[in-house]
C-alpha cells in the first residue's frame, strides 16, 4: 500500500502529465499479460506516448486538479492511461491498432485538448491521417496552384517571344511563316 507522500507525488506526476500532453487515452488492461503490455508501452514510447497505469482514485483527482470534466463514468476497473505529448493523434492509433491485436484491451475514453471524447470519438481520432500526411497534403494543396500559374506564365512568356521574333522579322523585311 501506497504512503501518503507517495500518493501525493502520483497525483502530482498525474496532474502534470494530463496539463503537458495534448492528448489523452484511457483503457481497460485487464486479461493482458506482461509480455503484452511490454510490448504497449514499447510501440506507445516509438510514437512519442507513455503508458500509465494509475489508481481510478489518483487519476479522478488529477483530473479535477486540471478542469478535466466527465471523467468519472469512464474510471471503473483497472485503468491505463496513454499520454501523447508530440502528436495528438498517436495514442489513438497504437491503442486502436494494438486493440485488434490483443482484444482483452478495451478504449474507454480519450482526451483531447482539455475535453473528454467517448470511445467512438477517439476512434475517428485514430482514423485522422497522421500529422505529416495532412502536412504533404497542405503542401500538395499549395503547391497544385503554383505549378499551374507556373506553367501558364511560361506559355505566356513563350507566345510573347514568338510574337517579338515575329515582330523583328517583319521590320527587317523578313517573310514570317
């Protein structure tokens, strides 16, 4: 059992986690053994996420601290929370990813810059292309533009040529073709 300073020190490292990372997910472990939730945390830690495994008590607590509300349906049995700090969207992705692989793991909720989304919404949070895809994608959407208005003024610079060359030859006496 826990000392108080201890639990005091979770509900501080908690409180921090849920004011830094920018998104939250929450799951039901139970039925995983070891060897599988080393192997959640290892590709949550590859996408820039951390695991934590809290008490329902620490976890209502630290999320009260923060202004987080509509938590408390969501914290009944053994909860772990994975924390995203870089990409919003890739605590989503694993844990949707490792939930078709190991089917004990359940989604109970998520947050999402400081709201509580259901499981249905981090489900459409972890269909979102990732964030370097929607930036080519941006990029793409820019860039379309410009190489047509590239291409138009090249055409435009090459008629104005020919007709300049038209121009000179005609003035020099010459037969234009």
């Amino acid at each position: 059992m826990p000392t108080r300073e201890e639990k005091q020190a979770i509900l501080a490292e908690l409180t921090e986690k849920f004011r830094t990372s920018k998104a939250a997910v929450l799951t039901n472990f139970r039925g995983l053994d070891v060897a599988s939730m080393t192997k959640v945390r290892r590709r949550l830690r590859e996408s820039g996420s951390e695991l934590k495994v809290a008490k329902n008590t620490l976890t209502r607590l630290a999320a009260n601290e923060v202004g987080l509300e509509g938590l408390d349906p969501y914290l009944e049995g053994p909860t772990a929370i994975a924390f995203g700090y870089e990409d919003p969207v890739a605590p989503a992705k694993v844990l949707a990813e490792l939930a078709r692989e190991f089917k004990q793991l359940e989604i109970k909720a998520g947050i999402l810059e400081g709201k509580v989304i259901d499981v249905e919404g981090v489900r459409r949070l972890a269909d979102l292309p990732s964030r370097e895809v929607l930036l080519a994608r941006v990029a793409g959407g820019i860039q379309a533009p410009l190489y047509g208005f590239a291409g138009a003024l090249h055409g435009l610079l090459r008629n104005l040529v020919y007709v300049l060359e038209a121009i000179r030859k005609q003035k020099a006496g010459e037969a234009t073709t």
